[in-house]
C-alpha cells in the first residue's frame, strides 16, 4: 500500500512534468519537429549529455504498424557505445535492416540514483520520454535492458500499471499495456543461493565499464526490500508479457582502482574475474524464457556482424515477440476460456444471496429516493465507496440484494459516472457461516471474474495470459489467490481508459483471513464478550480484528475515482468507522422504521387478520425494534404463534436486543421443553464442529448419535439390515426438517431443493444469520440453562463421522458414486463425504472412548465405498459397443481399490493400494497401529514396508476436484504425514534398508517443501501459509533422521536434473550427487534448520560444513 502511494505521487509530479514539456517549444530539437506531427519521420537525434531518447532507425510505415524497440543501458553505459563493437553499433547498424518495420531507440541515463527509491527517479524519466516521442501511436513496444538498466525497465513498468490500475496519469501509463516483451541481458531478479538480491545487484554493477563508488555498492546493497518489492509487483504485471531472461557464462575480468566490495567483504584494489550470479539472473514464470551465451557481461549486448551468435540469438527472440497468434490460435482458445471459466466458478457461490429473503413490499424502495438517500448522488459522483453500515439484523443483506438488482441504479450509472464507458458490475455477498472460500478474499477474487468474464470472454486472456500456453490443468494451483489477484489486475491495467466497475460486496464484517488463521494462538482466536452494547457486543478476537483490518485496506487500496465504485455493507465496528470516515455513508436503522412498520402490517393482514388495534400493535413493535428487522421477524413470529389473550403480556416481555444471555434468541430456547433445549443444543453444537455447513442428510444421521444406547451396536451395523430406500430418505429429512424448526426454533434453515418434489441429499444446513451462529457459539450461553446436558467434541465427531458413513450408503440407493467419463473416478460429493469423515476421525484419533468402534466405522467406511465402487462398475453400460470393456477394462477395474480414484481438477488421481494408504494421508496413527496388529507377523511386515513408502514420499502432484466444492477442502497427498508413524512401521518390521528407492524416493520428497520452484511448496503457502509449510519441512527432515538412524545408506547416489537454457525452456542437465549432499543441497540457506543440517552430517559421518557452538 505505501508503495502505491509513493508511485502515484512521484507519478503527479512525472505526469507535471510530462505537460509541460509538451508545451515548451524547445520539445523540437530533442523529439518530433512541430512540422512533423502529422507523417513524417522522427528525426535522428543526440543530446550533448546522453540522456534521453536517441532514435537510431525508424521504418514503421504508419503510427499504429510496426514495433518500437527500446533499449536501455546499464550502469555507467552509453546509448551507442555499449552497443558498439569492432566499430559496429549493431542497434543502429544491423538491427534496423533484419527489422524494417520497427522504430529502434536508445535510451540513456546517468548513474545518478534516487536515494531510499532505487531506480524510481530515473524511471519516471525513462516513462516521460517514451511517452513524449511515441504521442499519437499505440504500436507495440519491446523493451531491451542490459545489466540495471534491466531493473530500470522493471521499475518504469511497474509505475506505468500502477497508474494504469489506480487511474491516474494515463498518459504516462499507456506505455505498459502496450509493451509486449521485456528482454534482459544479465539483468539480476531475484537473490542466489547464498548471496541477498541486494549483494546480486551490488555484483552486477561491479561490471559496469567504469567502477562504482563504494557508497553506490553500498547503497545497491542495503536495497535489498526495495529491489524485492519491485520484482514482486513487476511479477504482477507481467503476466501477459514475454520475457526473456539471458545470462553470460564467460566471467568478466575487471581492474578495480578502489576498493571493491563483493559479499560484503572488501577485496581491495587489483584484477579479478567475476559474472553476475548465475541463480539471480533467471526466475521462474509462465512466460519467462531463460537462455544463456558463452560471452562475458559486457559483451551481451555487443556484437560486430549479423553472423554472431549472440545477435542472431537476440535477433530470433525479438522475432518470436513480435510474431501475434494466428487465426488458428485464436478459435482453439475457446476451450481454454472455458477452463478457466470452470477452475473461477465454485457451488456456493451465489449461496448467501439466495438465502437472503427478497424485499418485503416497498420496504426498500427508499434507498432510490434522492429526498431520503444519498445512493443515486453517489452514483453520479466521484466518490469510490459507499458504506452501508447497520446493527446486527437491521437488513443490510435485503437492502442490498435489492439495490443491486435494481434497473434504476444501472440506468443511473451508464447515463452518470459510466457514461462513454463500459460498465462492469459484480457482487459477492460473504457468508460466515458457509464454508472457507466465501467469507475469504479468493472466493471475492473468483467470483468477481467469474461474472466479468462469464459476460465477456474476451477478456479471459487479458486477465490470464499465461494459462494459454501451458498444459491443462496447469501446474501450479489455478485458483491461488497470488494468481487471482493478478487476474484481476490485469483487468485494470489493460482497460482503465474505457473499464468503469461498480462492485457490491454484502456483509464484510463476516471476512476472515482463513488462510493466516493458524498463525494465531488460541486465545486469539477465540471470540471475547467483554462489550454490553454495540455491535461488539457480538464478540471480538484479535483475528476477527485483523481479518476487518485487511478487508477495509483491500478495498481502500482498489478503491479508485475514476474507475470502479464499491458498495460495501457491514456492521458498524470501530474498524470499519476508522476505514471508510471519508466516503459518503447510509446508517440503515435510521431509515428502517416505517419500512418494519409495513412489513408487520403486511404480515398481519396474511397471519392474523382482524387482530384488534393492528395499527398500534405495528407502530409498537416498529419502534422496540430500534431499526432491527431480524428481531421484529422473530419478535412478530412470537407474537402470532402466541394467545391473543396473552398478546399484550407477551409483546410487553419482550428482550429489546436478540443477543446475549437475557436477549431474544435466549428467550426463544428458554421456551422451549427442557428435551427440546438439549436437542438444540446437540443439533447447534454438531453445525458449528462440522468441517463446513453439513448435508441435511448427514446431519439428520449424526443426530441420531452413532450409538444404539440400548443394545450397545453402532447405529451403521444397525443399517445392514434394513437398507435405505428414497422413501426412507425423504422421511428422514422431512423429519430433520421439522426438527430444525421445532427444536432450533428456525434458526438452523436448510437450503431450497433446486428442484421441487426430488430427493436432494446434497442440500446444506446453514444458521439463519451470522448472529446465531455467533449466538449458539457463546460457552456461557449454555450454562444459563440448567436442563442442558454438557456436549463433548469426541462424542460429536464420532456421530459426525457415523453420519458420513451412512450418508455414503444412502447414496447407493440414489445414484452410483461413480462417474465413467472422461475417465473413471469417485464422485466428487462423494469424495467430499470421504474427506469430511476422515478429518473426523483424525480428531478422534487417539482420544477415542472405544478404540473397536471407532476402527469399526473406520472399516465400514472402507467396506461402504468398495461395494458401492465395484457395484457401479458392475452396472456400468458403455454407451456405445465396447467388447474391450467387458474383457479387459472391468476386469481390471475391480481388481482396483476405490482409494486409488480421487476426483482431480489437476494431475492424476494419487495412486493407493487400499483403504490404508490413504488414512495415513489422514494421519490415523491409531487406527494404522489397530489394523497392523490385526496381522499376523509376516503379513504386518509386508504391509509396514508398503505404508512406509506413503509416510516418507508424499508425491504432492495435482489438485482435488472436490475444492470447487468446498473451499475448505485440503488435499491428503500434499503433506508429509504424523511423524509418529515412524517409530509404528519400524516397529511393525519395516525398514528403510530393504529398499533403496525408498530412501531415494524420501530424499526427493523434501524438495517440494525446500524448493521455491515447487507447485507443492507453492500451493501449501497459498492455502495455509507458512505454518503448515514449516509442519511438513520438520516431518521431512523428521523422517530423513529417522531414516538414517535405522540403517539408511548416506552414501547412495541418486541422479538429479539442473535447469539448462535454451529459447524451449526445456533442456535440463543431469548430474549424479550421493545423498549427504543432497540433504546438504536441500537444507542450506534455511537458516532455522541449521542445526538439523549439522546433526545430519554427523550422523552421515562427515564433518560438519560449519562448526557447531552450543550456547
């Protein structure tokens, strides 16, 4: 954030600064001739300094034809010299004739550098000029840097899409969104193995042609923050740019005549030879190409004849650049469109907004009404956010589910702040009580593209340029939020000249960062109710704080006058009273009685017609409402269930808030039987431990317990005998049903069957509003009722887990939980259902009361889905005549187990044997520990062995189908598992000598954890953050130790692949390492595994690389 508002004012000043040198009359002798504005050539010009532009060639036919070619020099160089050699500018020379059709320019600049903004000055320069000599053409640009003239063009295009996505100073940010390749010649991005990027950009300008001052060394050196956030952001926006990044392999011999500084240490005075850091000059990236020449620095951008090497290798890389997609191309990125569509949607994604009840009557027209809101003036204005702010239940939901439906307020719009643009609209209605990804920032990013580019597919390639010209599905995760948000970017920096956005997102008070929660100790996270009125009165943590925090910034920081428009809604909370105090505001209970007014009125008339002094009754009820709707609905619903005789007495006994221990939701349980409170109780408590809202189906069987208290039988065995039918299935819920609203007195809903009259299990149970699910959440809530039984966590996982069993049977009598095509595999609800029971057990996991049931379930899980696996098989039909099936792939498939058929969305299913190699993905220590010693001795040996393999070498390839339905889904095969399964296989009989695969299989394994150019690595950070990531490196290195301490061999060698060069990307080197120093190779650089690295070289026999101190 503070970067972008140090780029936006350094971009007022460049932008002042722009305007008036298109005024000064002295532009002629350095740029285009007034006589030449219209078509003649720009002139070849220098400037006594070597500043600025020079345009060597230029033989673009038209303003929009043709290429603009600009190259920028590095440390200490010269527009003609640094390209010169054997007397050859091969820029002005050679270039201009390969390219005809391209306009060449050399840009100069001195060694003066911003001081605290490296670069930043000298890239605005590099903006001003490129914008004044390209006025009137949007032909393409390719940028050429040499050594930190490289970082110079990073920094110029990172200021030119900021300008471009915030809305500011366009007519420097055009250059960006028509640069279509960036070339470095030895350009450092990003830090080595050993050296900071800093020391990297340090050593690259050591081989400048004129040594530098050791406080500029100094100075490069101590950038280090500011060089890594300029190549983070430059990653942002350079998606749809090609790169090229080519690095020297000959060292550059230099004479130092001041003392020079390399990796901080000063050498003195004399003759060396050094390159730039060969890791530093390359960095990973869908459109990056990497290659390399055998010349030295200087010498990468020198060259004497077109039959060079090096400048038939340039030469080619600047071809492919300017060569655009042919028709083909473009008709085959349908199907891609579609992908990206497909990976962007996921199921609950207009959830919230069908849940929420459409407006009563005309209770909402109001907002429309410029006498009574400052809605439609906001519309017209510049203004950048609306807030609507509102108590706990006041209607903000309603409010703004009719506002963004209106026909009015677009109208508004196009003929007011969007008129001759192009209006974009979208909303996200974030929903606390569903699952993760809708009350979190990528189901915010998702669901906003999703509706952009659902409506315009066009842009999809805009927004995701990299994703066509790589494999599907891609791999790395598609739905990360670093690459959402760089979608989303896009979006802006490419079209902020016509784009005009307006953005509805409901409820932002129900965010929250899922993906740092685990960085937050308990006690953190666990809600306060030290407020008596308020809306903190709800409850507050520090990371319900910080998640209003980030949200609040997120929109402030997208927030811009010219371009896009937010109308937020949420409580109002200090956080949000600090964050939005600039931006115009409507407060809902101040326009909300007469509408509660109309809306009991209404109600009334339907539900209890004739009832005596109705007009009284309404104005009362309106005004104890204090602007809450959601308390006049369940006040009114009280009221008309109840005697009229008692009407009076009852509408005077009601609590005036709904929260807390004497408020209303307390006095709708205190009504109920003392047996029907401890069923509400139960029912909440299951809701809120469920891993995401639960099926209707699953949760009616969790109710039920997983025990037949009377005979002592788990209520699944009780199942066998009488199979589920679909009339037994609509029973059961229509019952559970009745129960939600008997017993939780309506505040548990189910969803609406998305068709009427069917049997849809899949249908979700949901609190009615975020109030109750923080209401029911409170411990001393349940205390205040004495008839309550204590709940107890295992009890409700285990009835949970007995819950997801039998819905999985139920679904044998509905539709097989198989799909055949494109390839055969679990459903994805299905699989859903696994992955939830699992997660359950894994809480029972060593604190279960009865070991045999808890592994009974377990079984019945396993023995459920592989009748139901082989009984779809054996049903399946080919849809055309396929011999083949029958005689070879059925066959084949029954022989496999279930387990082995994860859903994908990405990569092949994980391969497993059987129903254990996935529980210890699921790390089921005990029950692993249950089923070995069911075996006998040889048996438990063999099985050992084989888990083994799933313990030490996750694979960590490819994406569950199944996150597209629950965004809190986790993949079991990403993780290393319990470390405590070491020392349960070892004892069992396994070990690592038996087979030198597996220690090299394990080896490997810890790359996906220690290697930044990891999908795996990549994707744990995105999800979870660095908590999990750190989980998984001491479990690896965990296993190697353990490993080793049992006989594995430190010195077996194992063949590895370095990254190679080339314009393919492709060409690797294989070498041969042993496995010390590949443990050592892995674990190097980390400094928090310094003394692991030291305990393994010792138990690998060999001295440690550095001596150990113990303190």
């Amino acid at each position: 954030m503070q970067r972008i508002k140090e780029t936006l004012a350094r971009l007022t000043r460049a932008s002042r600064d722009t305007r008036d040198a298109l005024q000064d009359p002295r532009l002629d002798r350095i740029g285009r001739t007034t006589s030449s504005a219209g078509s003649s050539r720009e002139r070849i010009l220098y400037s006594a300094d070597g500043r600025g532009p020079c345009i060597l060639h230029d033989g673009v036919r038209s303003r929009e034809e043709g290429v603009d070619i600009v190259f920028v020099h590095g440390l200490f160089g010269s527009r003609l010299s640094s390209y010169t050699k054997g007397g050859v500018c091969w820029i002005r020379d050679l270039l201009g004739q390969d390219l005809p059709n391209s306009r060449i320019i050399s840009w100069g600049w001195s060694s003066t550098l911003s001081t605290g903004d490296t670069f930043a000055g000298q890239a605005e320069s590099l903006l001003n000029d490129i914008s004044r000599v390209r006025t009137g053409t949007r032909r393409p640009i390719i940028f050429v840097g040499h050594g930190l003239g490289g970082l110079l063009i990073k920094e110029a295009l990172d200021t030119a899409a900021l300008s471009r996505i915030y809305g500011a100073h366009a007519e420097l940010g055009n250059v960006y969104p028509c640069t279509i390749g960036c070339i470095f010649l030895g350009t450092p991005h990003v830090r080595s193995t050993k050296r900071s990027l800093g020391d990297c950009v340090a050593a690259t300008a050591v081989l400048s042609p004129s040594m530098p001052a050791p406080s500029l060394l100094r100075a490069l050196k101590d950038s280090e923050k500011l060089l890594e956030t300029q190549h983070s952001t430059f990653l942002l926006i350079s998606r749809d740019i090609q790169v090229v990044c080519i690095r020297e392999k000959l060292p550059t011999t230099i004479t130092a005549s001041i003392e020079t500084i390399q990796d901080g240490v000063e050498l003195g005075k004399g003759t060396m030879q050094t390159m730039v850091p060969k890791e530093s000059v390359t960095y990973e990236n869908f459109k990056v190409t990497k290659d390399e020449l055998p010349t030295n620095h200087l010498d990468l951008c020198r060259y004497k004849s077109r039959d060079d090497a090096g400048y038939l290798r340039l030469l080619s890389h600047i071809q492919k650049i300017t060569s655009g997609p042919s028709q083909a191309e473009m008709e085959a990125q349908e199907p891609r469109n579609q992908d990206i569509l497909n990976a962007l949607h996921f199921d609950t994604m207009m959830e919230r907004e069908l849940l929420i009840d459409p407006a009563y009557g005309h209770t909402c027209e109001w907002i429309l009404s410029s006498n009574t809101s400052p809605f439609k003036s906001f519309l017209s204005s510049r203004d950048p956010v609306l807030w609507i702010s509102g108590k706990a239940g006041s209607g903000k939901s309603t409010l703004m589910k009719y506002a963004w439906k209106s026909e009015d307020m677009r109208k508004e719009l196009l003929q007011g702040w969007a008129s001759g643009g192009e209006l974009m609209m979208a909303r996200f209605f974030m929903f606390e009580g569903g699952n993760r990804i809708q009350k979190t920032y990528e189901g915010f990013l998702r669901s906003t593209l999703y509706q952009i580019l659902s409506t315009r597919r066009d842009l999809i390639k805009i927004a995701f340029p990299s994703f066509f010209d790589c494999p599907w599905p891609p791999p790395i995760q598609f739905t990360s939020t670093t690459n959402l948000n760089q979608g989303f970017y896009s979006l802006f920096a490419h079209m902020s000249e016509n784009l005009r956005m307006v953005i509805f997102i409901d409820g932002i008070d129900e965010y929250r960062i899922m993906e740092r929660k685990d960085h937050y100790e308990p006690g953190e996270i666990e809600v306060q109710y030290d407020r008596e009125e308020g809306d903190e009165s709800w409850g507050r943590s520090k990371w319900r704080t910080d998640s209003h925090t980030e949200i609040a910034n997120l929109v402030n920081s997208m927030a811009s006058k010219d371009v896009i428009k937010f109308v937020i809604s949420s409580r109002e909370l200090p956080v949000f009273e600090e964050a939005f105090a600039a931006f115009p505001r409507i407060r809902l209970q101040e326009h909300t009685e007469k509408s509660i007014a109309e809306y009991i009125a209404g109600r009334l008339d339907n539900e209890a017609p004739g009832l005596p002094d109705s007009v009284g009754l309404c104005t009362e009820l309106a005004q104890k409402s204090q602007g809450d709707i959601l308390w006049a609905r369940l006040a009114l619903d009280m009221v008309i269930d109840g005697s009229l005789r008692t009407l009076r007495q009852t509408l005077n006994s009601l609590p005036p808030k709904l929260g807390g221990t004497e408020g209303l939701y307390m006095r709708m349980i205190k009504n109920l039987k003392p047996e029907d409170q401890n069923d509400a109780c139960r029912i909440f408590h299951l809701v809120l431990r469920a891993q995401q809202p639960p099926s209707i189906i699953t949760l009616a069987f969790a109710d039920q317990g997983y025990l037949d208290p009377y005979r002592n039988e788990l209520k699944i065995v009780q199942d066998s005998a009488k199979p589920f039918t679909k009339n037994s299935l609509q029973h059961l819920t229509e019952q559970m049903q009745r129960r939600l609203q008997v017993c939780c007195v309506g505040l548990l809903e189910a969803e609406a069957k998305a068709v009427p009259d069917t049997l849809e299990t899949a249908r979700r149970v949901v609190f009615n509003h975020q109030t109750t699910k923080e209401w029911v959440g409170r411990r001393d809530i349940w205390d205040h009722l004495p008839s309550i039984h204590a709940v107890d966590d295992v009890d409700l996982d285990c009835s949970l887990l007995s819950g997801c069993v039998r819905h999985l049977r139920a679904l044998e009598s509905i539709q097989p939980p198989i799909l055949m095509w494109p390839n055969v595999r679990i459903r994805q609800d299905a699989w859903l259902i696994v992955a939830n029971a699992l997660r359950y057990a894994e809480r029972i996991d060593g604190r279960a009361k009865n070991i045999d049931m808890y592994t009974r379930m377990l079984d019945e899980l396993d023995a459920t889905n592989q009748r139901s696996w082989v009984a779809g098989l054996n049903n399946h039909k080919p849809l055309v005549e396929d011999p083949d099936w029958y005689d070879r792939k059925l066959p084949r498939l029954l022989q496999k187990h279930w387990a082995g058929f994860e859903p994908m969305a990405a990569g092949k299913s994980p391969k497993r044997k059987d129903f254990l190699a996935l529980v210890v993905q699921a790390n089921l220590v005990q029950y692993v520990q249950c089923k070995l010693d069911q075996l006998d001795v040889d048996a438990r040996k063999k099985k050992a062995q084989e888990l083994l393999t799933y313990v030490v070498s996750p694979k960590g390839e490819g994406f569950s189908a199944c996150v597209s339905l629950s965004g809190d889904y986790l993949d079991f095969h990403h993780d290393m598992p319990d470390s405590r399964f070491l020392d349960v296989l070892y004892a069992a009989g396994a070990d690592p000598k038996h087979d030198d695969q597996l220690w090299i299989k394990a080896l490997r394994a810890g790359r996906n954890y220690f290697s930044r150019g990891s999908a795996t690595m990549t994707h744990l950070m995105e999800t979870f953050a660095s908590k999990r990531l750190m989980l998984n490196r001491e479990r690896w290195v965990a296993a190697v130790k353990s490993m080793l301490h049992h006989g594995a061999n430190p010195h077996v060698e194992l063949q590895i692949d370095t990254p190679g060069s080339g314009e393919d990307n492709q060409s690797s080197k294989s070498m041969t390492v042993t496995a010390i120093d590949y443990i050592r190779d892995t674990l190097e650089g980390e400094p928090e595994y310094a003394i692991d690295l030291l305990q393994l070289e010792t138990m690998m026999g060999r001295r440690p690389s550095v001596p150990f101190q113990q303190h």
